[in-house]
C-alpha cells in the first residue's frame, strides 16, 4: 500500500495545472499495474479546508469494504458514500501534472501555489497560508512538541 510522507510547495501554472511532488508520483507508479489509473484521486475536506488524495487502490479498497458491509454501522456506509460520490479522479499528464477542480480549489482557498503534505496512507493538498496555520496551531497543541520517537507511545496513553 503507497506511504507518503514530506510537504512540498509547487507552484500552479497559468493553464490551472500543477505538479504532484515526484516522491508521490514515485510511490504512486510503484503501487499500480499494468493498464492501472495512471493519477489520483481527490476530495474536497471542508472540514480541514484542504483537498485529500489518494492512489485509486485505496479507494478500490474502500469499494471492497463498503461492499461487504461488515463491520460497517450505516452512519460509516453513508460517510464512505459521500466521499465516493464526491471524489474525483485526476489523470497525470505527460509531466506528471493535474489539474485540480475548481470547486475543489475553492474549499481549499488555493490560488497560485500548493502545498502537497504526506500523511501516511494519503497526501493533502492545501494553500501555503492555510497549511502554515494549521501547522502553527498544532504545534502548540498538547502534542505539538513530540518527535518521532514519541509517535508509537500515541494511543497508549499519551507522548512519552
């Protein structure tokens, strides 16, 4: 299953077009087959004001659970329903470049640059001004000051 991890800053071109980091695109390639979605998949997070992605895997994988129902109470059916029914699939280009949706632009308040930020399974897609508050506010947070030898003792009762 693709990992992303890392924040990178591309600038969007004049045409709306914008480069998806190439560690991602790396990842990406490597977690598809032949004749496989060459792009992402996006959704606009209102309630983050960012834009989430992911490789069309996760979302053959999130088909597969849904499908299944198990385990699934119907307020979970209904959330993964919404996503499914809202995402939307963006092809890469030749140059590894997408053009994000206008709509999902504007959730996002994103204009001239996009800050791409890897968060494990998925990868966010923000505005430079909206990542950088959000960062700042959670660096101040209980939790804003662990470091990575701190991140297996998180559910088990708090930072080490």
């Amino acid at each position: 299953m693709a990992s992303f991890i890392g924040t990178f800053t591309n600038r969007i071109d004049r045409k709306g077009r914008v480069s998806v980091p190439a560690r991602f695109r790396a990842t990406l390639s490597a977690q598809s087959g032949a004749g496989a979605f060459n792009g992402i998949v996006v959704f606009p997070n209102e309630g983050l004001g960012a834009i989430d992605a992911c490789d069309y895997r996760r979302i053959e994988d999130t088909i597969d659970r849904l499908d299944a129902r198990e385990g699934l109470t119907p307020d979970e059916q209904q959330a993964i329903e919404r996503i499914l029914s809202e995402s939307e699939e963006l092809p890469f280009d030749g140059e590894g470049r997408i053009i994000l949706p206008e709509e999902f632009t504007g959730v996002a308040a994103i204009e001239d640059k996009a800050v791409f930020v890897g968060v494990g399974r998925t990868f966010q897609i923000w505005s430079p001004e909206r990542r950088e508050s959000w960062r700042a506010d959670a660096a101040k947070g209980p939790l804003g000051q662990i470091g990575l030898k701190d991140l297996w003792s998180l559910g088990a009762g708090g930072a080490a």
